[in-house]
C-alpha cells in the first residue's frame, strides 16, 4: 500500500524530520563549540604581542661636560635630577605657589577627569570577557488582526503573563575581547603620564610667571632709581643754566633723558599685573586674589651652584610625553589583535528561562516553564574587504605610533641637551654682565660729580648714565634669563610630576600572552 492512511501521519512524520534536523544541528555547533573551548581556554590571541622598541641611550649628557672653554656651572650626573626642583631655587613663596598650583590647577582637573574616563572605558571593554545576563518580567494583552491573510490570520485575543532571564557570552576565542582590555588599559597608563605632563607643565609655567614678575619688578626698581638719577642730573643743569653755565639744549637734553626713562616705567607695572593675573589664574583663582601677596617686589631667585641633572636613562622613566607616547604604542598594537579577530568565526553560548502563561495565576505552574539554551557560530565570508582594510589600518597606526615615540625620544634628549648648554652659557653671560654693571656704575659715578664740579660737559654725564642704565637693565634680565632656562632644564628632565600623584584606585593591568601570535 502507497500513500499514507491516514491525515494525521503526515504532520507528525514532519515533526520528527524537523526534530531530527535540529538535533543534528545541534551536534555540530556542539562539536564545534567544543573544540573551540580548549582554544579559548589555552588564551589564545591573534594579533602581535607587544615588545617596547629599543632605545639607544648614551651613558651621559654631553652638554653636561661644559662648553670647551671652562663651564661656570657645576651639573651633577651621579645623582638624580631633582623631583622638588623649585625648593632648589631657595625662595619659600615659589614652592608655595608651585605646590598649589599643581593641586589646584583647572588644567589638572580636566587631565584627572580624562584619566577616569580612560578608567572607565577599560572596564568597559574588560565586561566583554564575561557573560551578560539580564532579567524581565511582562503581562502583555494581544489581539489578532482581523485583516490579516493566510497564516496570520490570528482572529483571537489573549493574554500573556511572562518572568523570566536570558544570558548571552560570546566566547573570547582568538582574544579579540583580551586585546581590547589590553588596548584600553594602555590608553589608561597613557592618560596618566598626559596627567603628569599636565602637572609638569603647570609647575614650569607657575615657575616661569613668577620668575618674570620678580625680574619686571626688579626692572621697575632700577627705572625708578636712574629716573631719581637723572631728575638730579636735570636739577643741576638747571641750576646751571640760571648761572649762565649751561645751555638751554643741555636742559632740553636732561629733560628728555627724564621723560624718556619715565616712558618706560607704566608698561612694565602693566606687565607685573598681568603676570600677578597668571599667577593667579594657574592656581584656579580669580585673576586678582593675589595682587596684595606679590605686588611687593622681591629679589629674582638665584640658580644653586650645583644641578644634578641624573643620566639619560632616566628620561624614558621621568618623562610624561614618552611615557604616554610609549603607551600609545601598546595600545595601537593591541588594536592589531582586535581587528585580527575579527576575521575568525564567533562563538556565542546562550539560553533564557523562565514562566510563561495565559493565566496570570498559572504563571509558576510546573506546565509554564520554558528554556531554550545553546551555542551558535557567526561567521562573516564576505564584506568587501572591510575586515582586512581594518587590520591594515591598524597596523599602519601602529608605524605611526612607534614614530612618534621615537621622535618623543629624540625630542626629549634635544631639549636636555639645549637646556644644558643654555645654563651653562648664561651663567657665563651673567658673570660678564655682573663686572660690566660694576665698572659701569663707577664711571657714571665718576661722571656725575665731575660734572657737578663742571670738570665735565653733559653729553659724557649722559653717556656714562646711559651706559649704566643699560649694563643694570641687562644684568637683571641676564639673571632671569639664568633661572628660566634653569626652568626649563628641570622641565625636560621631567621633574615636578611626582607631588601631586593621585593615589591609584585601580590595580595596574597585566596582559599575559603566549609565545604564538595565532591559535
């Protein structure tokens, strides 16, 4: 007998061809499922391992050793450059202004709230390692459409009472999740050595503004003295132009000399409070709270005798910009790995549970239970090329990352090197400058009283004063000159980030690879 006898074997026979299918499905991503967890579990990762790039050091600065000519200053390589460097410089309001600023900063703040983001965005991409598991409960009223057509016409309403969970974990089997946590945990370290460039720079600058406000009130205290000097000088002529012993141009000339000086006076007090509002403003305050505290002039700091400067090895430690461009590397070669994985197949394991039923009073009944729980494989084959385009996007971010460390390096020894010779270079100016102003300030002495006496005629008075005038001038800015580029020595050597380091509030990350790059 052909055929089937009766109408209900059909529909049942089907059922159990479905079955069959489903099952052997079943098997296979099983199996696959299977082989694949050994792999993940062995922590597997494609993509590079990351190796630091080496760096050629030498063992010492060579602008440490002094131009050819006998160097005035005295640089210490034995020991380690100094963290404090402002309390070097012996002035008790410099380190007070410095070390609050570095603490109160709003450049800081922003810094320190990028470091948080950073944070954040690594445990972020560490969730991913894990399973996601969520919960829900509903009660849904639904009605079938009366115009529907064929199998959806569903010409009845109902209810339904739902609670229940669902969890997904897609499986980290070529490490493409493992390389994320270790690209983000690097991008972290990297927002926090920019954290501590940021503290590095706002100690300089707060240094710096101090130290030009202390050479600009200097300056307005020489301008006012050789003003006093040269209304005397006025004075006398006047007087000897009354007695017929001087002429009406040498009073002109005297005058002017005066007006001349008095010129130069108003842009220098409108520079003081300009820098007072600097100051002010890197302390995160408003920009005149301290004019009563620094409008009093005070004596411009002078460099030690002695600067350890420590030796070069001690930059890739000390600096922030190669700190942070170090880790930019990191993180740009993990990006290879996540990008790799990309191109392999995805594991994913899920399930959801729960009660489900028409009755809201048969909901936790023993019939409502529900599960359905299984792995499942995604696997792309064709997108145009786009996965590919992005591991060598990738890798293209890493050449350009390890460039610009290398140039960070450069860079670093560069600015050392530059400081260096400039200090010693000043301090050698600023000792030429220091006998100039002495024998300069003798002849313009020398110069008034024999004018006064009329031994002398007013244009060598003139010249004389002018001369000393200038030989004071240029010895003050030589001074600041000396200690910003002091400044400016301590801030390549990477030095000041340290007193404001943030206690950590996450434990540094540890990425263990294996020796193969592939699984």
């Amino acid at each position: 007998m052909t055929g089937w006898s009766s109408e209900d074997e059909f529909p049942q026979m089907e059922a159990m061809k479905a079955k069959r299918i489903r099952l052997t499905a079943a098997r296979w991503v099983s199996r696959v499922a299977l082989s694949a967890a050994p792999i993940a579990a062995a922590g597997c990762m494609v993509g590079p391992n990351y190796k630091a790039p080496p760096t050629t050091m030498p063992a010492e600065y060579r602008e440490a050793k002094g131009a050819p000519t006998p160097a005035p200053a005295s640089f210490v390589v034995t020991a380690p450059a100094e963290i404090r460097w402002w309390r070097h410089l012996d002035d008790p309001q410099l380190t007070d202004l410095v070390e609050k600023a570095v603490k109160a900063n709003y450049g800081v703040a922003v810094a320190e709230a990028r470091l948080r983001e950073a944070r954040a965005a690594r445990q972020v991409a560490k969730s991913l390692l894990y399973p996601q598991v969520s919960v829900g409960a509903a009660a849904l009223r639904f009605r079938g459409s009366d115009a529907g057509i064929g199998l959806y016409n569903l010409d009845f309403e109902d209810s339904l009472f739902q609670v229940g969970f669902d969890a997904v974990w897609v499986v980290d089997v070529f490490g493409g999740a493992r390389r994320g946590v270790e690209s983000a945990g690097a991008i972290e370290q990297a927002a926090t050595a920019r954290r501590r460039g940021v503290v590095l720079m706002v100690a300089a600058e707060t240094a710096r503004a101090y130290l030009e406000l202390r050479g600009v009130q200097r300056e307005i205290q020489i301008d006012q003295v050789i003003l006093e000097q040269q209304r005397r000088t006025l004075a006398v002529t006047e007087d000897k132009h009354r007695n017929g012993l001087a002429s009406r141009l040498e009073v002109v000339r005297a005058r002017t000399e005066v007006e001349s000086t008095a010129a130069e006076i108003p842009p220098l007090q409108q520079a003081s409070r300009q820098y007072i509002h600097l100051i002010s403003t890197l302390l995160g305050l408003e920009p005149t709270t301290l004019g009563a505290e620094l409008e009093r002039p005070a004596p411009v700091p002078a460099v030690p005798a002695e600067v350890a400067v420590g030796v070069p090895s001690e930059l890739l430690r000390r600096r922030p910009d190669i700190q942070a461009a170090e880790r930019q590397l990191a993180a740009a070669t993990a990006r290879v790995g996540v990008a790799t994985a990309q191109l392999f197949p995805q594991v994913v394991l899920g399930g959801a549970g729960g009660f489900q039923s028409n009755d809201a009073g048969d909901v936790f009944n023993g019939d409502s239970k529900y599960y359905v729980a299984g792995p499942a494989i995604n696997w792309t084959v064709f997108d145009a090329g786009r996965r590919k385009a992005g591991v060598k996007f990738a890798e293209a971010q890493v050449d350009a990352a390890k460039a610009d460390y290398q140039d960070a390096v450069l860079r670093a020894f560069r600015e050392v090197e530059s400081s260096l010779v400039a200090v010693d270079r000043e301090q050698a100016r600023v000792n030429d400058l220091k006998r100039l102003s002495a024998s300069a300030s003798e002849s313009a002495a020398i110069a008034r009283r024999d004018y006064e006496r009329g031994l002398l005629d007013q244009l060598t008075v003139l010249d004389a004063q002018r001369q000393s005038n200038r030989a004071d001038l240029l010895l003050v800015q030589g001074q600041v000159q000396h200690v910003l580029n002091l400044v400016k020595l301590y801030k390549a050597l990477g030095g000041g980030w340290e007193v404001a380091e943030p206690s950590p509030t996450t434990r540094p990350i540890v990425m263990k690879h294996n020796q193969g790059a592939q699984p």
